[in-house]
C-alpha cells in the first residue's frame, strides 16, 4: 500500500519534462501543454478583496419530484403502451422492445423537479429490427403518438433537441445515433466466435473513438420488455466494458491528466500568483479523478455534469490510513472542489490531490494494471502504454491473446538467451528456435493475461537496461551445477532476500510434487524431460527443481507475488501446473493428448 505521507516529495521533486500539444498517437497517451515557467513567472493578477467571513450559504430548496421519470414512464407504458401495442399490434407483440435507455436526466435516474422543463415527460421508446420497422414501422409510430400527452398530471415537453428521446426506433440505428459508429454491430459479429479470443482491430480503433458518455447512454435506464432479446443483447455486449487494450490506454491517459494538472500545473500556478489558471487546473484535476476513479471501477462516466452525482460506490477505493478510513474519492473531490486554490489553503488541497493519488496508485497495483505505481501517477503511464501496445500486436496479428503474448515472451527471451556467454563456448540449445519457442510457450500459455503482461513488461525493461534475466538466471542454477565458480561471482547477482527465497522454495515444493505425479502417470514422457531433484544436478544436466529455482529467482517481488496466487489457486483448484504444460507441449509436436504421446514415446 502507498502512504499518503510519501508523496509530499514527489510532490516537490524537479518538474516533469514538459511535453507539446501535439495530437495524442494511438501509443502516447493524452498530454496537455506546460507553458514555460519564465514567461509568466513575474505576472500577477490584480488582488481581489473578499469577505473576512463568507455568508452563510442559504438553505437548498428541496427538488425531490413526487414520482421519478422512470415510474412515471413505466407506468405511462403500462397504462397505455402496453394495451395498445396487444391490441393493435398483437402478431409483432413480442418482436417490439421497450423501454426508457438514451439521453435525458431520467435515464439515468438524476432527474429533479428542474428536469421537467425540458424534455421530460410521460414516454418511452419502442426498438425495432429493419424488416419489422419496413413492415410496420410508420404505423406504430402513428399510434404512440396518438397516445395522451399528459399522465399523472405531469405533461410531455419536447424539444428540437430531444425529438429521438422517444417513439419508434431501428435497434442499430439507436445505438449508432448515440454512439456515432456501428460498434453494436462489430461486436455482435465479433461475439459470433467467442471461443477464438480475438478483438477486431476496427473494433478497437471504434472503441477508441466513441465518447465515453454515449456508452454510459446506452446502457442506462430499463427495459420494460423485449421478448426477442436482440436490443438486451447489445446492452450486454456494451456494459462488458472496454477491451483490455482500450482500458488500459485511457486509465494511462486519465493518470497523465490527473498528474499534470493537479500534481504538476496547480502548485506551479499558485506560486506564480496565477489563480485563475490555478482554479483551472483544480477543476481539471477534479474532472479527471472523477473519470479515473469511473474507469478503475468499470462504469461508463457520463457527461460531465452527472459526474460526480453518478460516481459508483466502492468502499474498498479509501484512503486506509488511521483516521482518514472514510477518505474516499467522492469525499476528496468534494473537498478539493470547495477549496480555493490560493496559498493559504495549500497545504489542505495538496493533501487532498495527494490523498486522491495514493488511492489510484493502490487501486491500480491492486487490479494488477501495473506492478509498482509511483505516486506521481503521470509515471505509470509508460508501463500502461507498453501493456496496451502488446495487446494491440496480438489483435494485429489476429491471434488469441494469451498466445500472442507467450510468443512475445518467448521471442525476447531467445534474443536474451543468444546474449548469454557460456563458460564452454556457444551451447547448440542457442541456435534452436524451435525448440526454445516450444519450452517457452508451453509454460507461459498457463499463465493469465495480467502475469504474461507483467512479466513481459518488466523482462523487456530489464533487457533495456542492461539486465539480461535468462543469463541470470542460468548463473543462478550454477549454485547447484557448479558450486566453484558460482561463487566467484555470486556477489554480482541482484541479492534475494532470505523473505524472497522462502516463498520460492515453497513454490518449488508444489511444483516438483506436481512433476512427480506427471511422471508417475506418464513416465515415457517423463523420461525425455529434465530429471526432477536438485539432488540429481550434474555439472551440465540441471534438474526441474534447480531450474525452477534459478527462474523464479529472478522474478521481482511483484511478479513473484502473482505467480504465487497462480500456484496457489492451482493447488486449490486441484491442478497440476507440470500437467498443464506438457499438454501444451505434445499438443505443439502435433499429439492429440498426453496418452497418445506417452504411448509413442515408449514405442520409441
């Protein structure tokens, strides 16, 4: 967990390098332009004189309405939507949806007495396909409007603006006028074939470029009734959230937003005596907690000024601090709102955007989106970027994610492994890709999405700064194969902590126990794999547990974290991991199962 007393210096540290205002790419995300500090550090705005002590703020009038929107359109349809649909329309009865989803203050369920100005009313919306529109679209429409306009004494007003709010309407063509692209339909096609784990790439660029307050639109309000389920359907598909790939990109934007603009611009304004580009950049911030803070929960954000009323509950998402157990991010936003960002109330607002970013920095190591967040959130950007880029190369390349992602692994890895110098020369293992690339993603297409992004993630980081992982991890086996000289450059290695080593020999007993039992099942198949025990090392024949040992050595503590509920939820589960990857490993050299391939190799 991220202390709150620890971002104070972050907080103070050198800037950030500034950045331009260049569109954003599809691999950067979204930056805001720093203006340099010279060209405004000696301007001042004109002092205001305020009260010595604010009024007293005047009482709320209460604009709870006696009946919501919804009920008064629920009931309106009972009342009559529903007869004269059975009545008139009795043989496409069950083919017409209904209901109140879309735009208005009473989809989402905001709706007050100052609602009824405009647009508001007794109504719903009839969903049709095509061909039931072709057949009776124009006749239907006839009869809804007949219908009264008034119900429980609250009549319908209707504006320019809000003339698609009801009435009859095409499935597609609904979800396409609130979203502005066809996304229903891609993932509708998309859904056809759910078991090949692929996203469309169209799809995603879609996905990237519709407004998040359409899909929070579009997937609002209720269904009265849709016996067919096609308009139902759409909303699942919607309310699944973003892909992967597009979630991460705009958390990685929303945390470059939030850092900038209250982390970076606010403090920076407000010693510049800039306080109306100060207040500026506290509502920015504000803004964008708020849509961090949707995001991080899965929810659609709506338009900006249901922001905060619609913000979801999450009691898990507090400050966890003694004292500050009910510092939650409605409470904080609340507070940083209200505050004004002169100097005087400094150090209570940079508390607060402080507070704010501990609880994303937590939340966002909790959901396994990055391994370790820095507090300063604009710096987990890169990480989240990096993981979305790798997604996106396994939707381009139309090929299931997690085995995309254990060949991105395995292909790094190799490049590693041709680094590696060997005592006795060149070992031939490093010229055969074949068989590297089939060790490798054997055992990583076991593995879960976040492990395979993790670990790919910080294997390349660490390639980039000089710190080859399979080298090390060879030196590391050498403590058992080769005693001698591991210890004349022992001391090199990165230190594990005897914490660290301690878990790891836990997870080695689980999986040399897992080996045992495959081998006692399938003993050809054991035969042609690594002998099992540290005991049986020899000088240039490691064994399965050594190896083991030797890899997970060379985890940091994040990945070994995640790798240990792995094994852990495996052996709850009853599986075995050794099991797993072998399966995987015959079903590369073209074996059906386990058995067949134990059969053949006694044959051989």
């Amino acid at each position: 967990m991220q202390e709150a007393s620890a971002i104070s210096e972050s907080v103070k540290e050198e800037p950030k390098p500034e950045v331009t205002e260049e569109e954003p790419a599809i691999s950067e995300p979204v930056k805001e332009e720093l203006e340099p500090e010279e060209s405004v550090a000696t301007e001042k705005e004109p002092e205001l004189k305020v009260f010595e002590e604010a009024p007293e703020e005047p009482e709320l009038e209460d604009l709870t309405p006696p009946i919501t929107g919804m009920e008064l359109c629920r009931r309106y349809y009972e009342e009559y939507g529903r007869p004269m649909i059975a009545g008139k329309f009795h043989a496409y009865e069950s083919r017409i949806a209904v209901g109140l989803v879309g735009k208005g203050s009473d989809c989402f369920g905001f709706d007050d007495v100052l609602s009824q100005d405009h647009d508001f009313g007794p109504r719903f919306v009839m969903w049709v396909t095509k061909k039931v529109y072709d057949e009776i679209g124009e006749e239907l429409q006839e009869a809804y409007d007949k219908l009264p306009n008034q119900f429980l004494g609250v009549d319908r007003i209707e504006t320019f603006h809000g003339k698609d709010r009801s009435g009859v309407m095409i499935i597609e063509e609904f979800y396409k006028n609130l979203l502005g692209f066809d996304l229903v339909g891609m993932l509708a096609h998309n859904h056809e074939d759910t078991a090949s784990g692929k996203e469309s790439l169209d799809t995603i660029k879609c996905w990237l470029s519709v407004q998040e307050y359409g899909l929070a639109a579009a997937v609002n309000g209720e269904v009265f009734r849709d016996d067919e389920g096609i308009f139902t359907q759409y909303r699942k598909l919607l309310s699944a959230y973003y892909p992967k790939a597009v979630w991460y990109r705009k958390v990685a934007q929303t945390c470059a937003l939030f850092s900038q603009s209250g982390q970076y611009n606010l403090p920076r304004m407000r010693r510049r005596g800039q306080l109306v580009s100060a207040e500026l950049a506290k509502a920015e911030c504000a803004k964008q907690a708020m849509k961090l803070y949707y995001l991080l929960n899965r929810k659609y954000a709506p338009h900006d000024k249901w922001l905060y009323k619609g913000m979801p509950e999450n009691p898990q998402m507090t400050l966890g601090e003694e004292g500050m157990e009910n510092a939650d991010v409605p409470k904080l936003v609340e507070q940083m709102s209200l505050l004004p960002a002169d100097i005087a109330h400094e150090a209570a607002l940079t508390t607060a955007v402080e507070s704010l970013a501990v609880i994303f920095a937590n939340e966002l190591e909790k959901l396994n989106m990055v391994g370790k967040c820095d507090l300063y959130l604009d710096a987990c950007t890169k990480e989240l970027m990096t993981k979305s880029d790798a997604l996106l190369t396994a939707i381009v390349a139309n090929t299931p994610i997690v085995t995309a992602l254990s060949l991105s692994i395995a292909k790094s890895e190799f490049e590693a492994f041709d680094k590696v110098q060997n005592e006795g020369g060149r070992a031939s293992c490093q010229n055969n890709w074949p068989t590297f690339k089939v060790m490798r993603m054997s055992q990583y297409m076991t593995w879960t999405e976040d492990m395979l992004l993790q670990y790919l993630y910080e294997f390349k980081t660490n390639y980039a700064n000089g710190r080859n992982m399979i080298e090390e991890k060879y030196a590391r086996m050498m403590e058992s194969t080769a005693p001698l000289e591991y210890a004349r450059f022992a001391n090199r290695l990165p230190e594990v902590s005897e914490a660290k080593k301690a878990i790891v020999e836990q997870i080695v007993a689980l999986q040399v126990k897992w080996m045992e039992e495959f081998a006692a099942q399938y003993p050809n198949l054991a035969e042609d794999a690594r002998t099992i025990h540290t005991a049986e090392d020899l000088p240039y024949d490691t064994s399965y547990e050594t190896y083991l040992r030797g890899e997970l050595r060379t985890y940091s503590d994040r990945m070994l974290e995640m790798y240990g509920r792995y094994i852990v939820a495996h052996a709850q589960e009853g599986k075995n991991v050794a099991r797993e990857i072998m399966e995987n490993t015959v079903q590369f050299y073209g074996y059906q199962d386990l058995a067949s391939a134990n059969a053949k190799s006694m044959q051989s």
